[in-house]
C-alpha cells in the first residue's frame, strides 16, 4: 500500500500534525496462535474435528485490494507489526492507531465455540498487540450473532481504556436497529465504548438484497449499499433514541454514499415519519449526532474539486476520520491516503481531532 | 379586511370540513368541536390539496413502543406526500418555523348582527399565531371568513 524507496518511507504533504489512524488490521495467524488462550475441550474439539475456523473471507489474500503484492504481512504478530511500524506508524508519527481486528467469529454457528474464540482473540490482542505497542487501541471482537455473549465479552474487556469500541461486520444476520442487538449496545453504553461496523462478514445470506453475486468486484462494491441499510435500521428502529448516547463508526464504509443517503432519509421522513415517531429530528441530525466514517477506502470522484464538494455535501466537519486501512491497498504512496485541498483546520479535525473525541482518546 | 361568508353553520358539524372558493383562493375550514379554522388549500411543498387529506391525531414517542396520540382530529396530512400540518396554526409537525400553510381567521356570527359590524362571536378564542392569520366568522347561520 506504501511505496518505498529503499528502507525509508516517504512523510507526506500533511505530517507534522497529530495524527490517530482509525483501521489497521492485524490478523491472527492462525487457530494455532490462540490455543494458548482456549480451554482444553476446545483444543480438543479443534484437533479432533478438524476444526479451521469460520469460513468468511472478506479479504482474499490474492486480491488487489487487499495488499501489495510482494509484501509480507501475514504471518506471526512480529513481522505484522514490523510493517505496520515501517509503513504507517513511525512515518506518520500516528498518535493512536486503532485495531479491527477482521476474524469473524460470526461465521462460526456453535454460539459458545464462537464465544470462546471471541474471548481467545481479545486476549491474543492485549498480550501481543496492546503490550508491545503503546500507540495501539483495540476492538473488541465479540459474537454479535448471540448478542447476549457478545455483550458478556465487552464487558470483559470494558475497563481495559485500551479497547475503545466493539466490532461487528456491517453483514449481518438481520439489521442492527433490531432490538435483538439490544444487549450489545446497551454493553457499549454501560462502558462509554463505540460501536465498530466494519466492511465484510459472512452470516450466511447473499450479500445485497437481490441475491447472491458472482465475483469479488461486486461483492466488494456492493458493500457501500449494505452500510446504507445499516445506517437506516439504526436510525429508523430508534437505536439512538433507545441509546442517546450511542457512537457507531463505520469502518472502510467509503463516505461519497452518504450526501445522498441523507437526503433521501430526510425526504421521506417528513412524509412518513408517523410510523416512526420516536425518530423526532431530521435522520441526518442523528447521522451527524452519532455517526463518523473512516477515510480509506476513499470513494475516488474523478478530481479532488469533487471530491471537496462531496465532503462539503455531509454539512459537518465532524464525521470523517483519518484512517490507512493499512495494510489493505488502496493508494500507492502514503502520501495519495489523505485528500488534497481540505482546509487547515478541517485537516486537523480529520487527521485526529474527530477521533479523539470519539473515541475518547 | 373582506369578510366572506362561506356556509352556513350546518354545512360543516364537528368534525367536518368544507373547501370553499374565496377571492380565487381554495380554502379548506375545519370545526373542531365548534370551533372553526381555516387553511389556504395548497401544501408548501409542491402544491397539493393539503385540506382534502387525512385529518388525525399527532402520534408521537419517546423510543419505540411508547406511543402517544393526542390532539386527535387536529393534524391533517397532505395527500401526495403525507406531511403534516396543524389545522391550528397551520405550521408543519416536522419544520414548524420555516414550513407553513397560510391560515385564516373564521368566526361564526350571529344572524342578526350580520350587517351590524363586529357581532356576537359563537366560541372563536384567538389562536397563539395571530400574525399570519386571516379573521373568519361564523354569523349564526353562516361561517365567515376573513381575508386581509
């Protein structure tokens, strides 16, 4: 995802200015990695049943989009970290980085193995990212298809300052303004945690509402509607009047789809606003109030004139938030990662200011 | 001020409702409980009928589930696209400030003070949004409306 020229790394046009990065992804290498972490009847079942994990597979290893090639980042912690130092940390001097963190307990169907492995993964992420990194925050992965565990495991870990949201996969099982997600915001609530929705998930049924697709690209695109039918669940279901205090961040959501989600929410609420009159305010006041988007993937308009007016067009300078999405790849020098044009102070806002205080950091 | 007379007051019970033809302007005058309000028929958004729509109560709710109706029988919802209005004041549920439909003032006078002036008025109390508003009245047979 980053060019480098020799061993050095490039500091673009922005450095200099706080930075906290909102997506970087660090992946477990393998069950292997968290049988330290597993109760003994779950090693066994691992090993007697052959066991390889939930099937999702959001990020191909092959695909374009998810590293450049020739670079190693699977692997053991160690070697993903080095890159995540070399590429992104240390050039950017980022401030915070948060994990989010992409294993998708959810694909797994025995509530309680994916629980275990939720839990296992939480710990794996204290003992070998947050302790060797002070930069790093973390996700909390959870089983958000039982969301009575997942609740369990954010409390868990809901006094540990560096977890700072839970993560769930923007598919889903059934939307998440539906109240059988109660418990998972109302964990979120209790620990002043936000709510990560994050690109990807696999929980068994087609991934746009007009069925199954056939290759990758759609799938991949596709996502940016999945997101809209998020937003709009929590906001029409009345998420955020039953949870007023509620942050939801979505994660590598691109940001040029929402203008017009806005403005179409808005429209029709007036008209229709009578079967959900706990929704009192514009949805984009809510979209505002409790939403923030992560920067990369960045939808790209063909000139950043554009893309300015696309910005301009979410009429706040709270909701984007600087992110690499690191080590997915979608600009080749670091430099490309941040828009060109912004003002100064929208910069600043977007580089770190609307992430720490989102996240409280 | 021009005052019309638009019905007589058995045209439009409690409850009813009559659009009438006044100065080129259709205006729709609702009784409520005997008392009488008018609006200018023609929705701020695109135009449409707004007083031939569905006229209910302002359902409201904290967070789902708790629902509240009250003020039954004082909004009215335009037909095309189901906007609310307040026969009241004629001020929109969802943008009460910018989004508006003219009201008018309407009494009910007495017959027999009819080319007397001011007359009797039959239970007309002025609303709170007065600026806007044109006098109506009803004198006793008839609902009178006032245009500015």
């Amino acid at each position: 995802m980053v060019q480098e020229s020799g061993n050095e790394v490039q500091r673009p046009f922005w450095s200099g200015r706080p930075v906290i990065d909102c997506d970087l992804h660090n992946e477990v290498p393998s069950l292997e990695a968290l049988k330290p972490y597993l109760a003994d009847h779950w090693c066994a079942y691992i090993e007697e049943s052959a066991f390889r994990g939930p099937d999702a597979d959001d990020y191909p290893k092959g695909a374009p989009t998810t590293i450049r090639p020739g670079l190693e980042w699977e692997g053991e912690v160690e070697g993903q970290l080095a890159l995540m130092r070399r590429q992104v940390l240390d050039p950017l001097q980022v401030e915070f980085g948060v994990l989010d963190c992409a294993y998708r307990v959810q694909g797994v169907h025995d509530p309680e193995l994916a629980a275990a492995l939720a839990s296992a993964i939480n710990r794996w992420q204290a003992e070998h990212w947050l302790d060797r990194d002070p930069r790093l925050r973390a996700s909390i992965v959870a089983p958000t298809q039982s969301p009575v565990l997942a609740a369990r495991e954010i409390d868990r870990w809901g006094a540990d300052a560096r977890f700072v949201q839970a993560v769930m996969p923007v598919r889903s099982l059934i939307p998440y303004g539906n109240r059988i997600y109660d418990p998972i915001y109302e964990a979120a609530a209790r620990h002043d945690l936000v709510v990560g929705i994050q690109f990807g998930g696999a929980p068994g049924h087609p991934p746009t509402p007009s069925g199954w697709l056939s290759t990758y690209m759609e799938e991949y695109a596709a996502m940016a509607q999945v997101f809209q039918s998020q937003v709009t669940s929590l906001i029409v279901e009345g998420v955020f009047d039953r949870f007023p205090d509620l942050r939801v961040a979505l994660i590598e959501a691109g940001c040029t789809w929402m203008p017009s989600l806005m403005w179409r929410l808005d429209k029709e609420w007036r008209g229709l606003r009578r079967d959900i009159p706990w929704v009192k305010r514009p949805p984009s006041d809510y979209i505002r109030r409790h939403i923030r988007l992560t920067l990369q993937p960045l939808d790209a308009p063909p000139s950043d004139k554009q893309l300015l007016e696309v910005i301009g067009q979410l009429d706040s300078d709270e909701m984007l938030m600087f992110a690499s999405d690191h080590p997915h790849w979608h600009f080749d020098r670091l430099e490309e990662s941040f828009p060109r044009g912004l003002s100064d102070s929208l910069a600043r806002r977007v580089l770190a200011e609307n992430a720490r205080s989102f996240y409280r950091l | 001020m021009a005052e019309h007379v638009v019905a007589t007051l058995g045209e439009i019970p409690p409850g009813g409702r009559k659009i009438a033809e006044v100065e080129g302007r259709s205006i729709g005058v609702f009784n409520l409980d005997g008392q009488f309000f008018a609006l200018l028929n023609r929705c701020p958004h695109q135009g449409g009928p707004l007083c031939l729509g569905q006229q209910s109560g302002l359902l409201q709710a904290r967070v789902p589930g708790e629902y509240r109706y009250t003020r039954v029988g004082e909004i009215v919802r335009c037909p095309w696209h189901g906007w609310e209005f307040d026969l009241k004041t004629g001020r929109s549920w969802f943008d009460p400030v910018r989004t508006r439909v003219r009201s008018y003032r309407v009494r009910v006078q007495a017959r027999e003070s009819e080319s007397g002036g001011c007359g009797e008025e039959a239970g007309h109390r002025p609303g709170p949004y007065r600026a806007e508003t044109f006098p109506v009245s009803v004198r006793q047979h008839y609902v009178v409306v006032e245009i500015p």
